[in-house]
C-alpha cells in the first residue's frame, strides 16, 4: 500500500447484516484507523532523475526439485557451470524458453503456505532432528525429505529499454526465504544465503539494449532453514529495479543522525561508476511533516572523486526549533539529497529521520527524550493467518495498530530483521523496536548480515537497540565472548548512537552479560531482583516475558483437542502467566520493560501440544488472524489509560447447567459488580494489574459486569445465551482502497442468532466471493488445529469467527465481497478501489 492517505484512513469501518451488540463479538471487533496512521505510512517518494520501480507483478513460477536435476530445469546438470560465464547454467533462462506451464503470480509470494499439511509419518523422534521436529515449521512439506517442493524457480522480464545504455542498474531484494541465486540474461550474478537480509545485484554489464528481452531468473531453495519456527518460501519480500547515473548515491548510502537539540549529522556516500573522474556536490534539504523546509545545506567536495572511487562524507548542521520524535508524537523529517555533476541534476535520495535522545538506565530504566517511558512491547515472527510470510504492507500496519491499539509501545523483531515495512510503520505510528540479528556469528557470513541490518535500518527513530543473540549455545561460554565482542564492535563502528542487547535464558552474569549494553531476560524474571542487586551497572529488560497459551473462545482445557483454556493460567514450564510477571516490571523502575512472547499466534512451534495435528503456537496475545484473546483485555486495562470493562467468558454453556462456570473481569475502573440473570454476584474493588473473578453457576440467560468510577456505573459489558446462527456480519478494517494491485482490507466474519447476539461456538463454513477488481488472497480463523488451505474462497467460523484478505487488482472500481453460509442470512461489505 504506496499511498496510504487521510481520506482512504478516515473511512470507517463498513458492516453489514447486523448491528454489533455489546457481547464477546463487539470485544473482538477490528479497531477503526486511528488518527495515527492518518499520515502516507508507505511513502512513494520522486526520486527523479533516478527511477526506482517495483518488479512485484506478473512473475511465473515453477518448482523445482532439490536432488532430481532433470525436474531442476537442468541446475547443476554440466560439471562445468561455473567453467564458462552464461552457459551451462540451466534450461529455463533464455527469453525464448516456453513458460506457458509457469503459473503467473504477483509478489511477495510464500509458497510454504499454499502448501498441503503432512504429518512427516516417518518422522522418528529419536533421530537427530529431536530438537527441531517437524511442527516446528507447522508441518508443511519443506526440508530434505521433501525435495519435490523445497525449491522453486522465478522468472519475469525486467523492464530495460535502449535508453537505459550508460546508466547504472541493480536490482533490490527486500528478503527471499532462502538461498537465493539470482541469474541474469543466463548469468549467475549472486548467490545470497540469508533468508532475511535485503540486498542488491547490479545487472549494469549484463543488459540488452538492443529490444532482446532481459530476463531475470531466481533459484530459491528452502531445503535448509535458518529457525525453529514457520519460515516461509520463496520472494516473500518487495523486488525493485533502480536506474541512476553512473555518479549515484548508492542504496542506503544516506545515513542521518538527529538529536533532541537538533543537531543533526548527515553521511553521504557517493560512487563513481563511470569512467571519468567526477567533481560533485550534493544538496541536502529537510522537510518537516507539514512539507515545509526547515533547511538547506550544500555540500562541494573538495576533491574529484576519481573513476570507480567510493566515498563518504559527512556534514553535521542544526535543524531550527525542533519537532522530537515520540511515542505520543512520532514526528518524522523527509531529507532530500539531490547529487550534481557541475550544474546538472543526476540522482536524488529521499530519507526519513526523527530527533530523538535515547538511554537505558541501570536504576531508573528506558528514557525517550528524557522522559522515562516503561517498555510495554511484544514479539512477533513474520507469519500471519492466510497469507503466511508474505504479508501485505496494509496488512503489516494493521497489525501493529492492534498491538498500538492495546496499549503496546514496542516491538522485537524476533529473531531476524523485519521486512522494511514493518520498520516504517513503527516510525510513524511510534512504536520502538529491538532490531535483531539472526545469526549470533562473527564469522564473515554473520557480520555480513549484521552489516547489512544495521545499514539498512539504522536511519529508523523507532529503533532503539541491536540485539545480537537470543538463546543461543554461546552466550554463557568465553567463545561467546570473543563472538560477541567482535559483533558489538561493528554495530559501534556503524552506529555508535545505539546500544546493543542480546536475549539470555541462562548465564545471567556469565558470558555475553559482561559484553552488552543492555541485557534481555527470556523468562526467568525471578531472577532479574537478584541480578540488579549483583550488578548494579547493567541495564535489564524482559526480552521474553509471560507466554500465557490459551485458545480464543475456549474454556475448558482439552488436550485432546489441542485447546487451552483462555484464562491467563497456563503456560509452558519456563514461562508464566501475565499476571505472575508484569506487576513485578510495572513496579521496578530498573527493569525498563517486557516484550511478550508473543503478540499473535503464530504457524510452528505449536505450544503447548507439541505434536500432529497441532500446527501452531498459542503464546499469541492476538491469533494468528489477528483477532483478540480474553488477555489482550489484561494488557489493554494496564497499557492504556482509557478505561477498559472485559467480561468473559460467553455464556453457551449447553449441558452444563447447575456447574460452576469461572468468570472473569478485566477492568481498570474502581469497582466491578456481577449480575447474572438481574441478580448481584457482588461487587469487587479493581486491583491494580489484576482480574477479578466470580464462580458462577450456569443457567442460561445473560451475565452482566458494571463497572464504577467515582461510585458511578461508567461502563457495561453483557454476555448472553445465544440461539442457533441465523445471519452472518462482514466487517471491513476500511472501505477506501488504492487500485495498485497491492492495498488489501482485512474482514472479519461472525456469526449472529436471530435477536443479534454473537454466537459464540458457530463454526459453519463460510464462503466468500468477491466482485469486482479484487480477490481473495488468504483466509483463516484462528484455530490451532485446522488443516484448511490458506489459499481458499472458504473457511470455516472457529469459536464465531473467520477472516477474509482482499487486494485490489491494478485498476479502480467498485468492489462487493459477499459471505456466505448454508442456512444462514448472507453478509456482504462494499469497498472502494481508487
């Protein structure tokens, strides 16, 4: 979503076929844009003369195998593909290759997800792979023993044309899950391993200008992977052609530095590519978010940059009267960097920076500005329910404005840096983040991909910290040391104005502890009073905190099932209830926050039935869709200030009648009081970062929770008996798209009796059909369990609910999506694509 602008955000949420009531479904209801995101989050900047060009649409894709070479397009099949430059590579690459059997798809693309679940029948666990079983990735069919679908094959014409002959071209790749070789017009040109850094290949000396089709072909294999965790597969991330000068500014060759006092540095790396020396001077101008410039600095180098020289400068000037960055105010300045040869105009660069003044305190804990701010943030893999890792941008906003909208002000990209977009959001919605490594190394590979994090993101204010380790083998041992010492001095070298972290489930004091600035506890939060007292000097923060498991709309903990209760009162043997943790770091000011693990649901590491049919964990504060657990009310009520009343659990409860049925409140009011049927279960005084709770014996008929403030009822919240499902409700996140082949809404569909209450076990299978310019790309329902396709125009409701994720096709119009289900009123939402 480029152009993501007021009037699409201030469309509000559109519903259709039932008023919501004030039962568990209007508690569960997608939140309205926010004045927040009002703003363009994904911005599309003119950067002419340079162009800069998604290559996202109409890919062909086939999969390859990873051990048989003639269903590899012959890969691999002549000993001598690497004898001869452009030959012997494989059979796919030329422009007159047939690819009409090629299936035709848009990026980011995750073929991991369109997969089907298997059980790995023959998975043994006494064998090697006992540490990372097959659920870990959610049992999709990727790895080893399943060559068949590890690999696959990308094409698509790059649009190269005779007028780009003596201008300099690369590719950008946002991420590409995993092992990536990019061949260009036949030519092997890179071989990228890492599964989550972004990088650039120059195609410059490999073009056709003369109207012959320049083709680009991407191997990817995903037979190995880099976690334990759903990974995904394949061009999961954006794919960019840039056309500059041969005297350009290279990919993230602006880097900005701001502080709270306006001091403002700039570094300039300038390449000359071409065959002549070149006597340049870049102009830099600021622009506050009203558009106004704020400053203009030239910058001559005094000296010619010489053919095929690389150099950086740097300038250090005063933005007047500043506007700081912050949580409540994420202000971000647009610098444009305009390059000149003589009096000519040749590249331009466009980069987002915030003035801000961060520190972590030992006693005291985080500090924004000077302002002490309790870190309230959580944890999140790149996955979500029908779309897998190739999530949408409006999608990858949307989902931090539910962690926003709970009260959450930060964000650990674990274990492995972000999409880019992701990083964007958090600066304009102001969220910090921890950014983090994947790969704990100073070997060259490791310190590439640190490099290659900290280049990239070091301009985002939301980033507050690199961390470099989480868990792992090393952290506690004397190589882990020399392992860490050498990986913290690169990220100084790169960026001394950010401290380094690592994430530690054990050796508190020993290892890694005397390496970092600021040290993450996983878990173990007992021992966090005990490490302040023995070292004083060190800054703590919750990397991992909580891990409550629970199962949206489930009561009662079934194991055969694979459910668990949505209470906060299970969680795995290393981790804790909510409850048992956040008091303790609301009350410490030296622990400077938490990061929950986690704030949704994610595919693998299914916890805590770590076995078939399980596919996915329950740590999530927010399901895999995105829709709440009863916990997102606890963090809610102690996040955010407003006043919160969360009353559960729903009241079905068919055969149970005459048992006592626990229930629960979640309110920051002062008092609560109970009625159920019209009669008072009592009324309890709220305790700070607590619940309260009733035992109440089941009849059918409503439960009621009034809450007080200053001895007045301020708020109310009901449950009550629902009948059979008679009508489905479709509701749009907005009504106002972007035709730009990119831009999706997120429905949510519920089921509703024929008074219009939810109904709270409905699990009818809905399909949903769309007319007009958009699709269906993913749909979901939060079940841990179900083996139902992703990809797909149905799903059935788990607990009363479904999703549904429509992207715009590349032209306007209006758009229906209809939802629909046997014996049941039809709900149907109107978008607009423009």
């Amino acid at each position: 979503m480029s152009d993501l602008n007021r009037r699409h955000l201030l469309q509000s949420a559109a519903v259709t076929g039932a008023t919501l009531s004030t039962g568990l479904g209007a508690s569960a209801a997608m939140a309205a844009p926010k004045p927040a995101m009002m703003t363009d989050v994904f911005p599309k900047d003119d950067l002419a003369p340079r162009e800069r060009t998604l290559l996202d649409f109409d890919w062909k894709f086939h999969f390859g195998h990873a051990s048989d070479i003639y269903k590899d397009f012959r890969y691999g099949a002549a000993q001598a593909t690497h004898a001869k430059q452009g030959a012997n590579v494989a059979s796919c690459l030329g422009a007159d290759y047939d690819n009409s059997g090629w299936r035709t798809l848009n990026l980011p693309h995750d073929w991991a997800v369109e997969l089907p679940f298997d059980p790995h029948a023959d998975y043994i666990p006494e064998t090697v792979r006992e540490h990372h079983p097959p659920s870990d990735h959610g049992y999709k069919p990727i790895g080893r023993d399943f060559p068949e679908t590890s690999v696959g094959w990308y094409r698509k014409i790059v649009p190269v044309s005779t007028a780009d002959k003596g201008k300099r071209l690369w590719i950008e790749f946002d991420g590409v899950f995993r092992d990536a070789v990019i061949i260009f017009n036949g030519f092997i040109l890179k071989r990228h391993e890492s599964g989550y850094t972004s990088f650039n290949v120059d195609i410059t000396d490999f073009i056709n200008t003369d109207d012959k089709p320049n083709v680009l072909v991407v191997r990817v294999d995903a037979t190995q992977g880099e976690g334990w965790f759903y990974e995904g597969a394949g061009i999961y991330r954006h794919v960019w052609l840039v056309k500059a000068n041969p005297v350009h500014i290279p990919q993230w060759g602006v880097w900005v530095r701001g502080s709270a006092d306006g001091k403002t540095s700039v570094s300039v790396t300038i390449a000359n590519t071409s065959a002549e020396k070149a006597d340049v001077k870049y102009v830099i101008t600021a622009y506050d978010a009203d558009g106004k410039a704020v400053l203009t600095e030239d910058y001559v180098l005094d000296y010619g940059l010489q053919a095929g020289d690389r150099r950086e400068s740097t300038m250090v000037t005063q933005v007047p009267a500043p506007r700081l960055w912050s949580i409540e105010d994420p202000h971000l300045y647009r610098l444009e960097t305009r390059l000149y040869l003589g009096t000519a105009h040749i590249d331009t660069q466009v980069t987002y920076f915030g003035l801000r003044d961060i520190k972590f305190d030992a006693e005291k804990g985080f500090f924004l500005n000077d302002k002490h701010v309790k870190l309230k943030g959580t944890n999140n893999h790149q996955d979500h329910a029908g779309v897998g890792a190739a999530i949408p941008d409006a999608l990858n906003l949307w989902r931090l404005q539910q962690l926003k909208d709970m009260g959450s002000n930060a964000y650990r990209c674990s274990h492995n840096p972000p999409t880019p977009e992701v990083l964007m959001a958090c600066d304009r919605l102001g969220i910090v983040v921890i950014d983090e490594t994947r790969k704990m190394s100073s070997s060259e590979e490791g310190l590439y991909q640190l490099e290659a994090m900290i280049v990239r993101d070091r301009n985002h204010p939301s980033v507050i910290a690199w961390s470099i380790c989480n868990e792992e083998p090393l952290q506690g041992t004397e190589r882990g040391i020399e392992v860490a010492r050498t990986m913290k001095a690169l990220c100084n070298r790169l960026d001394p104005t950010r401290p380094v972290t690592a994430a530690l489930d054990n050796s508190y004091g020993k290892g890694i502890t005397s390496v970092v600035d600021v040290l993450g506890f996983n878990y173990r939060h007992h021992l966090m009073e005990q490490f302040h007292k023995d070292y004083p000097h060190i800054p703590i923060l919750g990397s991992e905190t909580g891990s409550t498991v629970s199962t949206r709309g489930e009561y009662v903990t079934d194991a055969a099932k694979s459910f668990v209760r949505a209470y906060d009162t299970e969680h795995p043997w290393w981790a804790s209830t909510a409850e048992a943790y956040w008091p303790l770091f609301d009350e410490k000011p030296f622990i400077a926050g938490a990061f929950i693990w986690t704030g949704f649901d994610y595919r693998g590491e299914p916890t805590p039935y770590n076995r078939w049919p399980a596919i996915s964990s329950q740590f999530g504060i927010l399901d895999t869709c995105g829709f709440p657990k009863d916990n997102y009310y606890y963090y809610r009520a102690w996040w955010k200030a407003e006043p919160l009343l969360h009353l559960f659990p729903h009241w079905n409860w068919e055969g149970k009648e005459g048992q006592t049925i626990p229930v629960w409140v979640h309110s920051n009011l002062d008092e609560v009081e109970l009625f159920v049927n019209g009669k008072s279960a009592g009324k309890k005084p709220v305790v700070k970062n607590r619940h309260l709770e009733w035992d109440v014996v089941y009849q059918p008929g409503k439960i009621q929770a009034f809450g007080y403030k200053g001895g007045k009822v301020v708020m109310k919240q009901t449950r009550e008996t629902a009948g059979p499902a008679a009508k489905l409700v479709l509701t749009a996140d907005r009504t106002a798209l972007k035709g730009d082949g990119r831009d999706v809404a997120i429905l949510k569909v519920e089921a509703f009796d024929a008074k219009g209450r939810p109904v709270p076990k409905a699990d009818h299978l809905v399909t949903f059909s769309v007319s007009g310019p958009g699709a269906v790309i993913g749909v979901g329902n939060g079940n841990p369990v179900s083996h139902e396709a992703d990809k797909a125009s149905e799903r059935k409701l788990f607990n009363g609910l479904a999703q549904a994720i429509v992207q715009t096709n590349r032209k306007a119009g209006a758009i229906t999506v209809t939802a629909s289900a046997e014996g049941l009123r039809a709900g149907s939402v109107k978008l607009t694509a423009s």
